[in-house]
C-alpha cells in the first residue's frame, strides 16, 4: 500500500535518532533526502541500504509529481531533511499537499525538531507562542517587524550565522533595547550554547564573540 512517512532526523547528537524512525527507513523502498551527501552520513552510521533520492527547495517544484506518481504504483517512501523536521523551514510541504490531493496517507513520525528545546530552556514563556522561522531578508522584512513588535506571544525564530548580528540589531530597533531574548546554537552538539538576556546583551555578546552553527532565536512577546 503507497505511504509517505515524514521523518524527523536527529539536528545534532546521532543518538537522538528514535527506534521507529530507524525501522521506517530501513523498511521504505525509497528515502526522499534534502541533500544525499548529508544523509548518506547518517544512513551510513546506523548501517541503512535503502535507495536514495534527491528532494530540495531547489526541485521539489518539479519532481512532486514524479513522487506521487511513484507512491500510486504502490511503494512506500520515507521523507528526511539535513536535520529535524520535514516541512518545518525544510521541503516537505508541497508533496504532502500533493499526497493528500491524490489520497495518499501519510505519517509523520516524531521527533527532533531545533526551535522545541530552545523555547523550552529559555526561560520566556512557552504557554503561548508562534514559529516565524525565517525572516524575509530583504523584501518585507521591515514590514514584519513592525508586525511583530506588536506580538505578546513568545517567538520563535531561525537565522543564519552571519545574519545574526542583523538580525538582534534589528530586534532592538523595532522591539527595544530591553526585550527579553534566548539565541542557542548547536543544539545537542559539543558546543551547545544558549544565550539569555536583553536584546542588546544578547547582540553585544555576539559582537564581540562572532557565532557559529545552527541558531534558534527565542524572543518574549510584548508587555501590556
């Protein structure tokens, strides 16, 4: 019978890899990966065979109906990014949309997802909160931020590297100076780092010790 699994792939520590997800991949005929070279990595460490195909931002427009057609003859395919969560800021939302418009079942799995731990251990409230992800980098970006400065719920928000200063920068413009913030980085690996204070803390620490690795950035919402 044809199934999509969605699999969550551990975003740093190997061994946060769950025994189902290991099972579904080993016993899918194919596994959809962002990049082969990433996940072969990981297939390779926990002794996984199975074929492998290229599924990314950059073709996923052109190769969804590809897919579908492949799991209407029957197959069972197995979905990965580089790390956690298929469709969250990753590939994974137009085949499952595509999936279900041809009345494909799916299963996501559980499992590592980066932004849960940060928001967890950040100390701001995690009653309430929504996910942005990625900030628009150019166009609508100002747009955003006047939005969201507005916003009393907790945020939550991924950026790069060497957009983080921008970026804090940017929070203490449209969010002040005072605004509560929590950056980790390298979640679950060797050098795990979380990263509490104002806004303005925040980005002076970061100026004077550049980041590197996978960021998570945690803001508080708006005071009434």
């Amino acid at each position: 019978m044809s199934k999509l699994y969605l699999v969550p792939t551990p975003i740093g520590n190997l061994k946060d890899i769950t025994l189902r997800a290991l099972e579904v991949l080993k016993q899918v005929d194919l596994i959809l990966a962002e990049d082969t070279r990433t996940s072969g990595k990981l297939l390779n460490h926990f002794e996984i065979t199975t074929p492998m195909q290229s599924h990314h931002m950059h073709n996923e427009h052109k190769t969804v109906d590809a897919i579908v057609q492949k799991l209407k003859s029957g197959i069972e395919i197995a979905m990965i990014s580089d790390a956690g969560t298929p469709a969250i800021s990753d590939p994974g939302f137009l085949l499952s949309r595509a999936c279900l418009q041809h009345a494909i079942e799916i299963e996501c799995l559980p499992g590592a997802t980066a932004f849960v731990p940060a928001l967890v251990n950040s100390g701001l409230p995690n009653d309430k909160f929504i996910f942005e992800g990625f900030l628009p980098v150019k166009k609508g970006r100002q747009t955003r931020l006047q939005l969201l400065a507005e916003e009393t719920r907790t945020m939550i928000f991924y950026e790069s590297p060497h957009k983080l200063i921008k970026t804090l920068g940017h929070f203490c413009t449209y969010f002040g100076d005072d605004r509560l913030v929590s950056v980790s980085r390298e979640l679950t690996k060797l050098y795990e780092e979380t990263t509490r204070g104002t806004a303005k803390d925040v980005l002076n620490y970061y100026t004077n010790k550049p980041p590197k690795g996978e960021i998570v950035i945690i803001v508080g919402g708006k005071t009434k």
